[in-house]
C-alpha cells in the first residue's frame, strides 16, 4: 500500500469511529484523541480496525506512535 491508501484507510476507519468528526479539515499533525475526543476504547477500536484493514499488528507499546494521522501513516509504511 501506498501512503495515500494507509492514509485513506485511517481516515475511512477514523469515520467508522467518530462519524461526525470532519475529517476532511483534520489537521495531520494533531493529536487524533483530543481532536476527536477518542476515548481510549473508540482509540482501541482505531488500532484494532487499522489492524483488520491492513493486517499489520501493532503491539500496545507502539500506540503512542499512532497518535496523529501523520504518525499512524509513517508507523503502517513502516511496518508493511
């Protein structure tokens, strides 16, 4: 996958969490969970559909990785 896919497939399970957040005007940089406001159970169910999309796991210790959308496409091209 490209990084425009790894992006388009956060943001598509970014929309099945919080379906009323614009993410079109998301800022890449900024933290999801406050911009959001995930909480940690809607963050879970990010890393977890990130998982089931792409089939790449990532280990609790690397959620913080996945803080911005920026963060999450880097850590996906990484580890694919």
């Amino acid at each position: 996958m490209t990084k425009d896919e790894l992006r388009a497939v956060a943001l598509r399970v970014l929309g099945g969490i919080a379906p009323e957040a614009d993410l079109a005007a998301l800022d890449p940089g900024a933290d999801l969970r406050e911009t959001l406001d995930l909480d940690s159970m809607d963050f879970l169910n990010f890393v977890v559909g990130l998982h089931q999309a792409t089939g790449i796991d990532v280990p609790e210790s690397d959620y913080a990785l996945l803080s911005t959308l920026d963060g999450c496409v880097a850590y996906l091209a990484r580890a694919r």
